[in-house]
C-alpha cells in the first residue's frame, strides 16, 4: 500500500495521458500505413483531451482537496513506468494492437480512479474520484466507438 496527496493521483493519471499522446504522436509519424496513422492520430489527440480534462481538475480543485492523503495498492506515479512504450516492436502493430493499446491505458487510469472511488473518505472526496471514474469509462467507450468506425473506413 501507498499513500499519496491527491495532487500526486491526478498529476501521475494526467501524466499517463500526456505520455500516451506523445507515444501515439511519436509512432503515428513513422507510420507507413494510412489507416493505422488515422487511428494513432486519433489515439494521441484523445489522451491529449484527457490530460487537459485531469489538468482542469487539477486547477478547480482546492488546495484542502488536493492536500488530502488517499492510499493506493500502487503508487500512481509507477504505473506509468510498468507501462510497454516499446515504438520499435508497436510501430508495426495492427489497428487491432493500437485499439487494444489504448485500451489498456484507459483501463490503467480506470483502476486508479475504481480503487480510489471505493477507499476515498470523506465523501466528497469520494465523489471527486468517481466524477473521474465517469470521465474515463465515457471517454473509454467514444474512443472504443470512434475507432471501430474508422477501421471500418
């Protein structure tokens, strides 16, 4: 177990996403096939949105909430480095592999704010981390939508 301020959960979540969008941005541009930049394109502009998304959060939240501990089975700062950023091995991966790469990372940041919605006391910071918990499994379920349509372009 860990315990980390709440501004370290959000910082460790958004920073998921920014270096989601990097590696997204950074494969889509040694891309060859049409198709596949398309969706990485698509995949780095959708973690960007979410990382400004936490980072507005970030900015609204009080400092009493960001100040609060919360205790996590892993510290949210490593998850990001337990994390495949292989580009070699998923610069030739199939639209299939990069859809389920995505996935897996909204999945991560899903545990997080899943864990935390069900630990966090007081309420109110319980229903911050389940506002949050909404926001990923929404924006989960439009990039889950949105590039099954354009594999079937």
């Amino acid at each position: 177990m860990a315990s980390e301020q709440v501004r370290y959960v959000l910082k460790g979540t958004r920073s998921i996403h920014e270096r989601a969008a990097r590696y997204f941005a950074h494969l889509a541009m040694r891309c060859k096939q049409q198709r596949a930049k398309m969706l990485l394109d698509y995949l780095a502009g959708h973690e960007r949105h979410l990382a400004d998304a936490i980072l507005q959060a970030e900015a609204g939240a009080s400092e009493k909430v960001l100040s609060t501990w919360v205790t996590t089975t892993v510290p949210v700062a490593h998850l990001i480095d337990q994390m495949d950023w292989d580009e070699a091995h998923n610069a030739y991966a199939s639209c299939d592999e990069l859809v389920e790469k995505g996935l897996d990372i909204a999945n991560q940041v899903i545990e997080v704010y899943e864990e935390l919605s069900r630990r966090a006391e007081p309420a109110w910071l319980q229903e911050l981390f389940l506002q949050l918990l909404d926001m990923e499994q929404q924006e989960e379920k439009l990039m889950a939508k949105q590039t099954l349509r354009g594999m079937d372009l």
